[in-house]
C-alpha cells in the first residue's frame, strides 16, 4: 500500500498590484500542474477563459497551442524544497503573472483537499488590461469624472423626489447624461467593489469547480 502524498502549502501572489492580491492554498504532492491551473483559477476568482503557462526550473507547461510542455506532471515530480518559487501566467494578452512560494511541506491529508486557508484582495475582472490597465481603472473610480458621475446621479434623485410623483415612471427623469453616468458607475463597480471570501473558495472546491475550470483549455 504506497504512502499518502504530502500537503504542499502554496502562497499565490499576484505580481504588478499593490495592495497585494494573495491566496493560501493546500495542496497534495500527487497535484499535477494541470489540476494546479484549476486550482489556481477558484482560489484566484479567474474564470478560465485564456490560456496558462507554469515555469518551473526554468521548462515551461501548460496550454496546448502555446507548444509548451504537458502539465499532466505532478508536483512531486519536481522534487520542490521549502521556500522555493515558481510562476503561472494566466492570460497571453493581460499576462496575469503569479509567484507561487512552497511555505511547507506538511504530513500526509486527514482531510479533503484543495483547501484555501488565507488570502486578501479582490481578483481584479478579466480582460482589462493587466496589471497596468487594471490599477489604472482602479485609479479612476477615485478621479473628478468618477465623483462628476456621482454628482450628476445625486441631482437626479433629487429631481425625483422633489416631483412628489410616485404615478410617473423614473424614467420620465432619466436624461442623456444620467444614462451615461449611470453606465460608467455600473463599470466601475468591479474595481470598487467585493472582498475576498475564503468560505466562498472552499465552497468553490467542495464543489468540485476547480476540476471544471483545469479542462477549459485542454490538449
């Protein structure tokens, strides 16, 4: 009867966004860098749309058309030591690039796994640009046009209720401008909005998504 694999314990940091955007998560050695795309996908809140690389000593896997090497290896394969690092770039065009550090290396499961134990930040939305679009979208929801938008929104309220109509439909209000305003707010809400939920994560893994997401670009 061969031995349980040992538990990997991740940190998976986001490179290029300040505060820092990071995940903990446990691992078993007999992951392969394939299940380890998956992994990362849930863990992060990516969505599995683009392609991936891992560099590990320097070789390369990972999607089939970049004709880099099958990540059907596991990770115990490498061999990797505690505080050693390798990277996963998620996305060609964004180039979401993540440093992942070996914490630990800890006893064989007495659980199920994956398991996120930690983490913080906001994984930033899908195809805005990288790291540089991304904090540059972030930057703007504080800028004069974002609070402008605000202002117009507050004068249209105001507007409603001082008609005393409940009878008439809002959108007897609604101007050329309010709509505009009201698309850009709606645009900003992902740069604005939500916190990192560990509970959501795991649910995420009990469910079994993280099996789905490692086959969305398969070979």
């Amino acid at each position: 009867m061969s031995a349980a694999p040992e538990i990997y314990q991740l940190k998976v940091r986001l490179l290029g966004i300040s505060p820092m955007i990071w995940r903990r998560v446990l691992v078993p050695t007999s992951t392969t860098l394939r299940e380890l795309h998956g992994i990362f996908q849930v863990a992060m809140g990516w969505e599995g749309i683009h392609l991936f690389i891992f560099d590990v000593y320097a070789v390369r896997y990972g999607s089939f058309e970049l004709h880099v090497a099958n990540p059907d290896v596991s990770l115990q394969e490498f061999e990797l030591r505690a505080n050693e690092r390798f990277s996963y770039i998620y996305d060609m065009g964004d180039h979401w690039e993540h440093e992942i550090r070996v914490e630990a290396i800890n006893p064989p499961p007495k659980k199920s796994y994956p398991v996120c134990t930690g983490g913080s930040g906001v994984c930033p939305p899908e195809d805005c640009g990288g790291p540089h679009g991304y904090l540059e979208r972030r930057d703007e929801t504080e800028s004069y046009d974002a609070w402008r938008d605000m202002d117009i929104m507050t004068g249209f309220l105001e507007d409603v209720v001082a008609a005393d109509a409940p009878e008439r439909p809002v959108s007897d209000f609604l101007s050329d401008d309010v709509e505009a305003a009201m698309e850009r707010m709606i645009a900003r809400k992902p740069f604005v909005e939500g916190k990192f939920s560990r509970g959501a994560v795991n649910k995420r893994f009990r469910a079994g998504e993280h099996r789905d997401l490692m086959h969305q670009q398969m070979w």
